[in-house]
C-alpha cells in the first residue's frame, strides 16, 4: 500500500458515524503509512493503537511550530491559526515550562472542581431541553443543546460574558476550521478575539473574582511565580476555543450514536448508571474525532522498525487506534458497559487534555438530563442522511434532528 | 492489594479521581494524584484497577493484585 497507493487525508467514509474502511487495512498491513494532507505535503500516518499511544507521550515528538516546517494541514492562504501553526498562542509547548503551565492551569480543572460544577451544568441543560421542547418538534439537538451547553459552562469557568456566545463561536470557528475561511479572514477573526480577550483580562485584574483568570492573575503577583501576560492571553482564548467545538461536536455525536441503534438508548434508559461508561465508549467509538493530531520529529525515531528521519510530520489517528482490535475486544461494536477502556481520544501523556475532567462530566450531565427528560427521544433522519461539518480539525455533524 | 501512583509521570487528567475517588485525589495546588487509600477495601478494588488501566500518563500500578 505504501509504495503504490498514496491516501489522502481526511479518508471518505459512506455513513458519518463509521469508520473508513482503510483504517483496518492500515492497522492491518501499514501501521506506517504515507499519507498527503489538503496542503498537498506528506506525513506519516499512524493507526495502531500502540505507536499512537506511545508516539503521544514521547518527548521526541514535539507539536509542530511555523519555523519547524512541519508538514502543513490547510494550503497557503487557507485555514486557522491553529491549522496553519502561524499565529500560535504564546504558550510554553515543551519541557519543563509545557508542565509549569499546566499545573498553573490544570489545578482548575481536577475532577473535584468539575464535579462540584455538576449541579450548574444540569440546570443549564435542563433549561435548554425545555427551550427546545417549547420551540417544538422535530429540534436541532446540536444547535438547542450541544452548542449551547459547553459555551455557557467555559465563560462561566474563565468569567466571560455567555451573551457574547456568538462572537465566541464565530472565533472558535475560525480558529479551528481549515476549509471554510481565507486566511484574511481568520486572521482578522483572531485579531479581534485576541483585542477581546485582552480586554477581559484588564476588567478582571480590576474586578477580580473566582473564575480561573481571576485565580491566575492572582497567583502570577508573587515573585516570579504564575503566568506573564502573553501567556495569561494565549491561556485565556486557548481555552474559550478547546472548550467549545469539541464537547459541543461530541455532545451531537454522542447522542446520534446512542439512537443510530436504539437499544442503546433504552439500555441505557433501563439501568442509567450506565452513564459513566456508556460516555467515555462514546468517545471511543466516534470515527468523525477529526484530523488526528499532527507531531514533528526532532530526532530519528524507530517506529514499528521502520526508520522516521528527523524532520518527519507525523499524524497520530486516535479514533483508527480506539478501533484496533489488538486492544479493544469487539472494537467495531458500542459496548455501553466497556470497563477499562482506555481510549485515546484525550490523547496521553504529558500533553494529554486538560479539560478532560470538564468534558467527561458535560457529557455525562447532558445524557443524564436528557434520558430523564426525553425518554422518547429519537433521531429525525436516517442515520446515513446526517452530514458530517466541513473543515478537519474537529469532527462533528452538521445538525442532529431529533423527536420525542 | 497495593496501589502505588507515580507523581511524577502524572499529568493531571483526573479521570483516576472521577472513577475511584476514595481512592484517588488530586493535590489543589497543581491537580496531581495522590493516594487516599493505599489498600482499598474489596469492594474499591474494581475501581482502583479500572483506574490504573485508563491513566493517560500510566501513572498508577498496582502490586499484589489476584
């Protein structure tokens, strides 16, 4: 496969919950694949469960910077910052200053402080189901539920107005998307955000109070300790985008999953304790998780005893590698009770999701609610005729029509 | 049984605490895992292993486990 047939990112697939047909293949018979991105450049692609987990957590592999020339996702002129790596957040990405700032920032986010902000998010939910249910049947649950949920949950986390949501989103969106805007107007996109967010953070230095922005502004006026202003900002918007495309997709996705075959909702509406692991197979078994997550090589590495050179773009497929039958028994098949299930769609290692905590409990919040809510809930369409979002960097489906 | 955490690989993702948390928390001043129960009791045990099996940092062992 390797010499004759070169694949291009992102792989088709029929239906847009299944997986495409060459991740098996690759896992299969090239774990080490040669694969072209929509800039037209090649990387390394790699699906088996193993090197994806253990290529995550090795230091040699660092994230990709504009002067590294990595391999680019997105053509000239087209795609986000964060597609494009050209106008990177001003935060440390490597060694010892990487695993300073994310203790600063991570400590917000422990599964105590998460739990304890269960009760906030269920009301949340439970307004915006009965937003829906008054707004009438069949409902969009991406745009009434999804969307809305997570947005409301990380302004009130960072201390940012929710009524300006819909300036967030459009940011968010032209951060993350690499198809959808010129490169002119992401860069505009990211200018204003930025001027935002600079002036959230100047309003909170004056009027602190128990958000994380007020909390790192406090702990960075000792000596030498915390975050300087560059990376208080990079911190700040950082956030805002990963707290918003991804749960907001995966909410959508998750709950099309559940009702794609509806024994699985009722299963779950017959023992509701469930819920815990039924997510976090929610989160293994979705195929649509987006482009992969893009890693340079600053060394020579040795991967499945083939040689990577140094200066190798490597796309590490997390949703090919949460299939790979190797570790996961029935891996084609949604097991609501899986336990472990060690999953790599947080990625690992030292660069493993900080807001995973944030995540699981929106998740699993959001189908609590809904299973005690909507019983009767089920999906308005085929399952085949649901459209996957435009853009690579995190997959989600368009819209998810749903009666009740 | 015996659960031993490895602070240093530890990388703060929390799920050790949402599965198991009376045998797991995480410190307030930088949300690494520490061990609230060594030995859990039998009927922590399927937790405190689920625990160590998922840990994106693979920073929790188990000794002594039948």
């Amino acid at each position: 496969m390797r010499e004759n047939d070169l694949l291009r990112l992102p792989l088709p697939t029929d239906n847009p919950l299944e997986p495409p047909v060459e991740w098996e293949q690759l896992r299969g018979r090239c774990p080490v694949a040669t694969v072209e991105l929509p800039s037209g450049d090649q990387a390394t692609y790699l699906t088996r469960y193993d090197h994806v987990k253990a290529l995550l957590a090795d230091p040699r592999f660092t994230r990709p910077t504009a002067e590294d020339g990595a391999a680019r996702i997105a053509p000239e002129g087209a795609g986000g910052p964060a597609a494009d790596g050209t106008t990177t957040l001003a935060l440390p990405d490597r060694g010892e200053p990487h695993l300073r700032w994310r203790r600063q920032v991570g400590k917000y986010f422990t599964a105590k402080r998460m739990t304890a902000l269960r009760p906030r998010m269920a009301r949340i939910a439970e307004d915006l189901v009965d937003d829906m249910v008054r707004s009438g049947q069949p409902a969009d649950l991406k745009a009434g539920l999804g969307f809305p949920l997570p947005v409301h949950v990380i302004c009130h986390i960072l201390g940012v107005p929710a009524v300006d949501r819909n300036r967030f989103s459009h940011w968010s969106d032209a951060f993350l998307n690499v198809s959808r805007y010129t490169g002119d107007q992401t860069g505009s996109a990211y200018a204003e955000f930025a001027e935002y967010m600079s002036a959230h953070i100047a309003a909170t230095r004056a009027a602190p109070g128990d958000d994380l922005i007020s909390m790192v502004i406090r702990e960075s006026e000792g000596e030498g300790q915390g975050l300087t202003d560059d990376e208080l900002l990079g911190t700040a918007m950082g956030l805002l985008v990963a707290g918003h495309e991804t749960t907001a997709n995966m909410i959508g996705k998750m709950v099309a999953m559940l009702l794609a075959d509806r024994t699985r909702w009722e299963r779950l509406l017959a023992d509701p304790a469930l819920v815990r692991t039924a997510v976090d197979e929610a989160l293994r078994f979705d195929a649509n998780l987006g482009f992969g997550i893009r890693r340079y090589l600053t060394e020579d590495v040795e991967v499945d005893g083939e040689l990577l050179p140094s200066g190798t773009t490597v796309v590490c497929s997390m949703p090919a590698a949460n299939r790979d039958e190797r570790v996961f028994a029935d891996a084609d098949d949604m097991v609501l009770s899986r336990s472990p299930n060690p999953h790599l769609t947080f990625g690992a290692g030292p660069h493993a999701c900080l807001g995973q905590s944030l995540a699981r409990t929106e998740l699993q919040v959001t189908l609590e609610v809904l299973l005690r809510k909507l019983p009767t809930l089920q999906l308005d369409v085929p399952v085949d005729e649901l459209k996957r979002v435009e853009g690579l960097l995190v997959g989600g489906l368009r819209t998810v029509p749903v009666r009740w | 049984m015996k659960v031993n955490v490895d602070q240093g690989r530890c990388c703060g993702a929390g799920q050790c605490v949402l599965i198991a948390p009376e045998v797991f928390d995480q410190r307030d001043e930088d949300g690494i895992v520490t061990l609230v129960e060594p030995s859990p009791a039998e009927g922590l045990q399927a937790a405190a292993r689920e625990a160590a099996a998922v840990c994106p940092a693979s920073a929790i062992t188990i000794d002594g486990d039948q």
